[in-house]
C-alpha cells in the first residue's frame, strides 16, 4: 500500500470517527443518562424481581450441579 493510499484511508477513518462514531457515543450516553437509567431498577440482584427468590435457586441449582442433573 502506497503511503498516500496510507494517509488517505487514515484520514477517511479519522474523519468518520469525529462525524459518525463518537456523536453516536455521545447520543447514546446521553440516552443512558436521561431516559434509560431512570427506569431502571433500584434494587439489584435476580431476587427483586418477581419470582426472584424462586430464579435465585433455580440459577444456582443450574450453575453447580453435574450435567446429569445429580
């Protein structure tokens, strides 16, 4: 590759980064922040979900037992 192809191809990243990449991060934090956080859950943990105390027992069942269900 010609150093000219190099800085050409170099030039075109850099740019699409500055007008696509990084205002699509900025929409998203931006997004995270205003709207999706505030909806999210307070409390943390498969159990403050409903039924949680059942899929808490079921994960654990699921994760530490022998793949012949023993």
């Amino acid at each position: 590759m010609s150093a000219a192809d190099r800085t050409r191809l170099n030039d075109a990243i850099v740019a699409a980064i500055g007008t696509d990449v990084r205002p699509a991060y900025v929409k998203l934090a931006n997004f995270l922040a205003t709207e999706y956080a505030s909806k999210g859950r307070t409390d943390f943990g498969v159990w403050s979900l409903p039924n949680g105390e059942a899929l808490y027992r079921f994960y654990i069942r699921e994760q530490t037992t022998d793949f012949d269900g023993s």
